[in-house]
C-alpha cells in the first residue's frame, strides 16, 4: 500500500468512485461523509456511454449492467400529443458508436454497489457522521476539522461534498451557489400502479412544454418509473434544497400534459413527493490549492438538463485516479488534473443551461435538432476516462 495519505470529503457517486478507484490502485483513503449512513436520493440516474467507461477503468461494467436498463428509443415529445419531435437513438447503437452503453437506474443501486466494492478492499475506509467544518493546510499535511470534534491530518485532501461544498467554500472562498431558476419535482413511480397506455415504445421519454419539462424512465427492470419535472421559476422562497410537496400541486402544474403523464403523476405514492430547487454556480477556472483539489458538484454544480453531472463526477475521479497512481506530487497532480478536466466540466455546464432554455422555450413544437446540439451531438460520449491522455 501506498504512503501517500489521501482524504475524500463526502461519499457521493463522486466520492465513492474516487475512493474506490484510489484503493483499487492501493492507496489508503479515508473517506468522510456527514451522514449517520450511507443513501442516495430516491431517483433515477442517466449514466451515457462517457461514465459507462469511467465504470468499467473501475472493473465494475458488468454489475452497472445488470442494476441498469439500456432503453433503446429517447424521446425529446409535445407535452399534449405525446407525439416524438426529435427520437434519439440509444440502446445497442451506443455501443457500436461510442464503445459502451447508455443505462438508467436508481441512483441508490449505483451509490451502494460502489459502496460494497470500496468495502470490499477497503473495509474501515468510510467514516460516518464526520462533517468536515474546516481545513488548514500546513508545508506537509492538511489538517480536516470535524464538527463531532476530530482532526485528522491528510498529505491530500479531495473535497467531493457536493453543490453546497464546504471544502470548496473553505479553499475558494466563494459564495453559496445561486439560484438557477428551475424547480425540480422527482418520483418513483411502481409501474404495476400504472395502465397499459402507460407505456409507449419510449423507454426513456422528456415532454417538453411552455416553462416545463417532464422526463420519465423506467429503472430496476421495469418495475419503476422514474420521473424529474421541471418548472421554470423566478423564485425559490423555501428554506432548504428539498422540501415535501404535495402530489396534487404537481398535477395542477402540469394539468395541460397527455393523459400519460398525469397518470404517471397520480400514482406517486404520497408521502414520496418531494420538490428540490436546482441551484448552480458560474463555471471556475480553478478547483484547487496546493494540496486539496475538488470534483463533482464541488467543483462544477451544473444544471441537469444534459444529465451529465453524476457524468462528470465520475469522470473527474477516474482521471483523478489514474493522475494520482503516476504521481505524489500534489502539485503536479493538481495541475494535470485541473488541465485534463476543468474545460470539459465548464463546457458542459454552459451548455447545460442552453439546454434547460431550449427546453423550456415557448415554441415546444419548434425544438430541432438542427438549432442545438445536445450531450451526444457535443461530442461528448467519445470520452473515456479510463484512457483519455493528460
Ligand atoms: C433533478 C436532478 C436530476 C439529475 N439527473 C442526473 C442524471 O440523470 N445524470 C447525471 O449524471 N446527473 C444527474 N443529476 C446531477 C447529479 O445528481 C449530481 O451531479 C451528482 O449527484 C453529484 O455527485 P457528487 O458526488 O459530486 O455530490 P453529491 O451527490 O451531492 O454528494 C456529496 C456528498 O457529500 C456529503 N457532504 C456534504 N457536505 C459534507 C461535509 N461538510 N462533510 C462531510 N460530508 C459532506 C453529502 O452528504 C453527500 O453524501 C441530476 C440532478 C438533479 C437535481
């Protein structure tokens, strides 16, 4: 096992990749997460041929393959008709184009095989109930604080704690992140509630309309939809991210959408229903001191209207990895990481908020692929973390 003495702050999809992959490469990581236990949201998760080849570098494709569904038809749709604007290939074709296939899943299948296989190697690597409140770095170490009281000290420190990054606040010295000006909806919806005309050649569908989105996919083989709505908003007055909602304030929002989505709506189990703010921040040149560097939401909380921001945390911490295992160096690692996947990361989020507006437009019926290019049409799936060179 290596001497050099790594810390990750928060065991997100971000943190658990990384320190998966750090340990696989035998680094000893600690890993230190808020939380009384380990769990995700209660949501679907896009994960495109880019993130599917940042988890098979972590030898871990075949078990993504067999939590996930390869849908084969996306639909971008009319709200009203349901009727397919632009259809997006995906399934096989992913695979023949890009190396690797598209999945959907719940987000808590891919947070706790992470989990397992980081214990796995590594059985006293995840500190629970560790929030970090402070950091200092000195010539040799970095010093984490802890709010139950304990210090420990690190020779680097990775700050994955998510959009509301302490790490980063601490390191950056920025603001908290603004307000992007969509609200969120998300469900999970058990399709043995649902009708047969609920379910279309469509595995994975978003209808677009005036101010609104409402995107659905079926996860853990078919047996749950997942959705995300989205609402064009000027405010967010609640006090947290994510605050309960009411099932019928939903139905009210998107009272004017086909039959389908309604459907989909009414049957979310009622105590389920929770709307989350969606907030971001302008894209930074920089993530990083000497000795501590970001990634994930840390280091670029994007919108979602690409689905690539689980993407990119996975990304980066691949990357991380395989610059980490060829250097100690923490200047050298941060430098090559920083050069390797701060354009990328910006990139994708100015491009996500493009997105969100061309969803959201007041044309719907207008939406083309000829005045946008989307995630796959950026380019972005060619990407592979496990051998990009840096
Ligand atoms: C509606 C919606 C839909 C989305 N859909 C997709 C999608 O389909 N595909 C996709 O790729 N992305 C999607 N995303 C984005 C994705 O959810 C995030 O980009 C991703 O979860 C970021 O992972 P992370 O590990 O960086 O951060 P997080 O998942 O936020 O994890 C951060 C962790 O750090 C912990 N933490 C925070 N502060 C501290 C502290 N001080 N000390 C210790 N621990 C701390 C937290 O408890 C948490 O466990 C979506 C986002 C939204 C809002």
């Amino acid at each position: 096992m290596s001497n050099f003495n790594i810390a990750i702050v928060g065991a997100g999809i971000g943190g658990l990749t990384a320190a998966l992959g750090l340990s696989q490469k035998g680094f000893e990581v600690t890993i230190f997460e808020q939380a009384p236990e380990l769990s995700e949201v209660g949501a679907g998760l896009t994960i495109t041929p880019n993130a599917t080849k940042g988890l098979r570098y972590l030898g871990i494709e075949e078990e993504v393959a067999n939590i996930g569904m390869a849908h084969d038809l996306q639909g971008v749709r009319n709200y009203e008709s349901g009727e397919i604007i632009v259809p997006l290939y995906r399934g096989k074709k992913m695979l023949e184009k890009y190396g690797a296939y598209q999945y959907q899943m719940h987000r808590a299948d891919l947070h706790s095989l992470l989990a397992d296989k980081l214990i796995s190697i590594n059985p006293e690597s995840i500190h629970l109930n560790h929030e970090c409140i402070d950091l200092s770095e000195g010539n040799d170490k970095v010093v984490l604080k802890f709010s139950n009281g304990k210090r420990f000290d690190f020779d680097f420190v990775i700050g994955a704690d998510g959009n509301r990054s302490k790490i980063r606040n601490t390191i950056l010295g920025d603001d908290d992140p603004q307000f992007s000006g969509y609200v969120a909806w998300r469900g999970l919806v058990p399709t043995s509630e649902l009708s047969e005309g609920d379910f279309d050649e469509c595995g994975s569908s978003a209808f677009i309309a005036p101010g609104r989105v409402f995107a659905r996919y079926m996860v853990r083989n078919g047996d749950l939809y997942n959705y995300v709505a989205f609402l064009a908003t000027d405010e967010w007055a609640e006090e947290g991210w994510s605050i309960r909602s009411e099932v019928g304030t939903l139905l009210e929002t998107f009272a004017d959408f086909n039959q389908q989505v309604k459907n989909i709506i009414r049957a979310t189990p009622p105590d389920d229903c929770y709307k989350w703010g969606i907030f971001t921040r302008e894209p930074a040149a920089k993530w990083s001191t000497s000795k501590v560097t970001l990634l994930g939401d840390a280091a670029h909380p994007t919108t979602p209207f690409m689905g690539q921001g689980a993407v990119m945390a996975i990304e980066d911490a691949v990357v991380l990895t395989r610059i980490i295992e060829q250097s100690n160096n923490p200047e050298e690692i941060i430098e090559r990481y920083e050069n390797a996947r701060v354009e990328r990361a910006n990139f994708v989020m100015n491009h996500s908020r493009k997105a969100g507006e061309r969803f959201t437009g007041n044309e719907p019926e207008k939406y083309s692929k000829e005045d946008h290019k989307n995630e796959e049409e950026l380019g972005l799936f060619f990407y592979d973390p496990g051998t990009v060179e840096f």
